[in-house]
C-alpha cells in the first residue's frame, strides 16, 4: 500500500527541513512528509561550525552576499531579496533560537550548539504535524498523471508535489537525470592542501594573513592562512578551493603556490624594507625576532629558507652582515615563497561539492524545475555552493523559503 501526501521532501537535512516546517506554516492543512536515507535527520547541521552550527553570515546586502557563491551569484540575486541573512535572524528569533555575530561576520546560536537549531526544527516538525520517515533510501521516482511516485526500498510514496533537498547525492542526480535533467559533474569545493615543504614542516598551528596565487591561473585569495600537520588551510586556502574547485580537480590537485606572507607589499618594497632593517638593526641577529605582523618561528624557517648563514648557532648572522643576493631571497620569501601543493584534504567534517542540477534548468522565482511541474529543488542538490562561512546554509534556507512560498 502507498503512502499518500500532498508534498514530499526527499531528503532530511537543513534545506529539507525548512522547506517542509515553512511550507505547513503557510499551508497548515498540507499533509507534508520528509524521507531521509539514514537513521538520523540533520546530520550535517550537528557537525556544522564545530558542532556549533554557522548558521547564516552578517552581510545584509544580496548584491554583497552573492559574492560569496563561485556558482550561484547571479543565480541568487533575486532569491535573497526574497529571504536574506536578515530574515534567517529573524525566523529564527521568532522561533526560539537567539543567534549571535562574531568577529568575522560568521553567526551562530547563542546556545554555541547545533543541537538548539536541531530540536527547534524537531520541534516545528511535531507541533505542525509533518511526517519524519528515516531510513528511506529512494530508489525509483516515476510521474504519472500529474502524480509522484516515490519508491524506497520498502515503501511506496505517492504525493502531487515533490521537493528534493538531497545535497550531493550521486544516486539523486542519475535518477534525475532520467527525466532529462543535466548534472553538472561533482568536484570537490571546500578542501585544504597537502603540502610536504621543510619550511612549515615545524610550524602546525602559525596563523598569518597572506595572499596566495595559484600558478599559471588567474586564482588570487587573501585572508588568514594556518599551517597544518599536513600543509595549508585557514580562510585564505579554503576561498581559493572553492573559487578555484574545477581548475584544482582538472590539474588533479597537483600545483603551485605562490605565498605572500606580508599580504599585500611586493617584493621590491619587501627588499627596501629589509634594506632599512639593515640599517636601523645593523648589530642585531636576523632571525631573533620577526619584524614583521607574523610570528618569530615563521620568520626565522623563512630566514633559514633565504641562505642566510646560521651554521654556528641559530641566529648568529647579524643584519649588518646580509649581501645584496640574501636581502633578495629573504625578500622572495616572504611576499612570492613558491610551495608545491600534491593532494587534498577535506574541510573538518563540511564535505561541500561544486556540482548538480544545471542552473539554467531551474526557475529562480520559484525554486521549481523548467523540465517538470510540481518538482521543486532547495539546497545543494543544485550546481551551487559557497565558501565557508554560514553561506552554504543561507543557500538552504533561502532557497526552502522561496519554495514554500511557491508550491501551493
């Protein structure tokens, strides 16, 4: 026997959710179910953050916050008119959960807890009646006569208007691809580097604010960099796995990278500079002390790294004592320090993928599909995705609000 409902949301994770919890607000006499493969909702918000859940970012303007979507931007104008971080605060303050802005623009639940932005869509589910049915892996969608059919491995769903809220799931998109929608293939977005180089090798935990360059692209990105056990990450190299997430995968994650630790001087500035330090601290030692906004241990691997002469013991060659070739390495060092990148590693648990349903196949007023009537899309299931910092959720939510506003 069939399970009939009005709509169906495939999928039991942050869009999911809000696209259910706000179409039964508007429509509470709509009989709305959600189906999720796993044995547990909202997985990916638990982990979310650090386990704090980042749930939107405090850029207010949709001409400003699109701009952090390397796929998606022009996509997404109009939808944050509709419902933008503004309106997630507010939501959210309307139903229980008080959120907070930090330093960097980032916005989490004052709570400092995903579990307070779980139990208030666990609580809006129940109070408004919608149906939670886990373990529901989709293996067939059919369409006959305006109606869905939804076959699960041991269940049959019938509803008039599907929603799918799947993220990046490969099993969704082929079967979406059989009622000929394209699929942007998945990359990886969102990773750090894989960097063995002798000069960081002892540095895991040295945070500085840098530009990085990828070679031979016209990839740029700057922010704060932090060396890891196995490389690079920090804001800096995450923005450019994300903007850069089809270049890295086409070059099979080998490349180089061209670090400028002082951010923004060039390299004859840099030399200049180092020419007056020569001058100004003639009969100190180069590497005592790092005399620029970086930590000492950065700046004695980067004297080390310029053939500075430190055989006798560390720290021994005075700034009277540099030659003109090792103020040019030094200067090298550190605005064009040259690292070999082989590999990546994903981003703590927030896997994010570049790829999924072409955007030119869907209605951006209404989140529903060109192809197919009554089949709507909200989250990542769609070729769209940010960098990190509460914007991948904002997608979710916007996108789940503008089909709730849309689909009866």
């Amino acid at each position: 026997m069939s399970q009939n409902f009005d709509i169906i949301i495939v999928g039991g994770g942050a869009a999911g959710f809000f696209t259910a919890i706000n179409i039964v607000e508007k429509n509470p006499k709509a009989k709305v179910a959600i189906l999720e493969r796993g044995k547990e909702v909202l997985s990916k918000v638990r982990v979310s953050g650090g386990g704090r859940c980042n749930v939107t970012h405090a850029c207010f303007e949709p001409n400003e916050l699109v701009k952090f979507y390397p796929r998606g931007e022009k996509e997404l104008r109009g939808p944050f008119h509709q419902f933008g971080s503004g309106d997630t605060i507010e939501w959210f303050e309307k139903h229980g959960v008080e959120l907070k802005i930090e330093d960097d623009g980032r916005m989490f639940p004052t709570s400092n807890s995903s579990q307070t932005i779980i139990d208030c869509f666990l609580k809006a589910t129940e109070k408004l009646g919608i149906k939670i049915l886990t373990g529901q892996s989709v293996q067939a969608i059919f369409k006959k006569d305006d109606i869905w059919k939804i076959d699960t491995q041991n269940e049959q769903y019938v509803c008039e208007k599907l929603v799918m809220a799947t993220g990046s799931n490969p099993k969704i998109w082929e079967l979406l691809q059989q009622y000929g929608h394209a699929i942007v293939s998945p990359v990886p977005s969102l990773f750090t580097f894989n960097i063995k180089d002798k000069r960081i090798k002892e540095l895991p935990g040295v945070a500085a604010k840098v530009t990085v360059n990828v070679k031979d692209t016209k990839l740029e990105s700057t922010g704060p960099l932090l060396i890891t056990h196995w490389g690079m990450s920090g804001p800096a190299i995450l923005k450019l796995s994300a903007w850069g997430a089809r270049i890295l995968h086409d070059k099979s994650y080998q490349f180089t990278i061209f670090v400028n630790w002082l951010n923004d001087i060039e390299t004859k500035d840099a030399e200049q500079k180092l020419k007056e330090l020569k001058q100004e601290h003639a009969k100190k030692a180069v590497s005592k002390k790092s005399p620029f906004d970086f930590p000492n241990r950065l700046w004695e691997s980067l004297v080390l790294a310029s053939e500075i002469d430190t055989s006798t013991t560390l720290g021994t060659t005075k700034w009277a004592d540099l030659t003109k070739i090792q103020l040019q390495n030094l200067a090298l060092q550190l605005t064009k320090a040259t690292f070999q990148v082989n590999g990546k590693s994903t981003f703590k648990e927030e896997f994010v993928t570049a790829g999924g349903i072409d955007l030119k196949e869907i209605n951006f007023k209404t989140m529903q599909s060109k192809m197919h009537e009554n089949l709507y899309f909200a989250g990542e299931i769609v070729n769209i995705d940010a960098i990190t910092g509460g914007f991948n959720f904002q997608n979710a939510w916007t996108s789940g609000f503008v089909v709730a506003n849309n689909i009866l």
